[in-house]
C-alpha cells in the first residue's frame, strides 16, 4: 500500500441508507452512502498497515442505485454514468458489487493522481527559489549534494506515475470483463484522468531538464573553481622558484 484516499458517494435518492466500504491493495477507502468525516474516523485505522504515509485525498460523488431495471434499452441492464452521477442497476446483488468495485478502481485513481500532483507542486516550490535566484542575478545556494537528491525524488516520483502501480494501464481483471471495463472507462473519462495524467508527465518533464540545467550549471561552476585553483597553484610555485632563483642570483649569495 502507498497512500490512503478517500472516496466518499452519497446516494441521491429517498431510500433507506446501506452503507457499504471499499478497501482497496492500494490504499485507497470508498465509502458508499458514507460521508467524508465518516470515513475520517475510518481510515486511522488503517494507516498502520500502510507503507507510506501522505496527506489524505477525497473526492465526493452522487449515485442513484435502483431497486429494479428501468427500460433502458441503451444501457442494457448494466450500471453507467450520466453526467456526473452514477446510476447503479443490475440483474443480481452480487453483480451490483462488482460494478461498485469497478467504479471504485476508476475513482481512486483520481486522488491517487491528486496526490502525485501535490507531490510535484511541492517539488517546484523549492526548485523555483534557485530560478528565482538565477532571474535576479545572484548565487545559487543549493549544492550539488541536494539537487541529486531532488532529480532523486523527480524520478521516483514519476516511477509511482507510470511504472509502479496501474493508473496508466486498464487492470487485467477487467480484460476479459467488457461490461467492467466500459464502467472504468465511463468514470476515468468522466475524472479526466489520461488528461491529468498527460499533464502531469510534462510538467515532471520540465521539472526534469530544469534539474539537468542546474546540475549542469553547478558542474560548470565547479569546473571553473578547480581551474581557478589549479592556476593559484601554480602561481604559487612559480612564486617560489622565482623567489629561490633572486635568493641564489642576488650579489653576496653562495652558489655552488
């Protein structure tokens, strides 16, 4: 596990409150009919079994569950969104679950992308010191040491987008389950998840070539501070052997 999000959804309708939660292998907790501080008072009970810690995520979402099949001949029995609600509906109990689930993959991938998001702005706020030092004229103070470790963190971060967990790939389960699949679908589309994840894979580019501009400007810097001193070096020798060769010319000195 790497982050707890929260996913709260609130039905819409009349009907007698069933309160169901959703704990997903990535952290991530879907409360339907449970509302954010609900889930609050949950997740602390969670976090022990997580392997990193960040600041919650949470998203809140509508949704009508039906008791009974409406003739829709479009939706062919089979749960989807309309704008931004979804509309629960299906033969058995059981497959109504399994659509649950579905959407719930889908949404968590939304505060999973949000908190890699507040990762990265974290991230320029601290690389924007050394450009806003470079715009006005002056040093920069950071070394060497920390921006490695900052091109560190840049890597790992964009490791969690889009090598280590599934938010760029749709999960196998749902290869081989059409009517699953169009339902992550539906929800991904609807969160602008491939557009944010787009985004945030350019703006990890510039974070990128803007770390490769100052590694290379202090690598730049420190070449010329071994050359300066290399040339200090040898005007000191060339001090002494100009200093030994007056003191064995000069008149009154003993040569052999």
């Amino acid at each position: 596990m790497q982050q707890t999000d929260l996913i709260s959804s609130k039905e819409s309708t009349g009907t007698a409150e069933k309160k169901e939660l959703i704990i997903l292998s990535n952290g991530t907790v879907i409360g339907w009919n449970f509302g954010e501080q609900q889930l609050l008072e949950v997740a602390p009970r969670l976090s022990s079994a997580l392997d990193e810690q960040y600041a919650y995520e949470s998203d809140e979402f509508d949704f009508i569950e039906l008791e009974q099949l409406p003739p829709n001949p479009k939706s062919n029995g089979n749960s989807y969104m309309i704008n931004d609600i979804i509309l629960i509906q299906n033969v058995t109990e059981e497959k109504k679950i399994l659509d649950k689930v579905a959407f719930s993959i889908g949404m968590s991938r939304s505060t999973r992308v949000s908190i890699l998001e507040d990762n990265l702005e974290q991230f320029l706020k601290i690389t924007r010191r050394n450009s806003d030092r470079l715009s006005k004229g002056l040093p920069v103070t950071a070394s060497e040491h920390d921006v490695l470790q900052l091109t560190g963190k840049l890597f790992l971060l964009r490791g969690k987008l889009n090598l280590y967990n599934e938010l760029i790939d749709t999960p196998d389960l749902y290869w081989s389950e059409p009517t699953l699949e169009k339902i992550y679908q539906q929800i991904s589309t609807s969160l602008d998840i491939n557009w944010r994840i787009s985004i945030l894979n350019r703006k990890l580019d510039y974070a990128t070539d803007e770390q490769r501009a100052f590694l290379s400007f202090l690598n730049e810097r420190k070449g010329t501070r071994l050359e300066w001193t290399i040339i200090i070096l040898i005007l000191i020798e060339v001090g002494f052997e100009t200093y030994r060769f007056w003191q064995d010319t000069r008149p009154g000195s003993s040569s052999e």
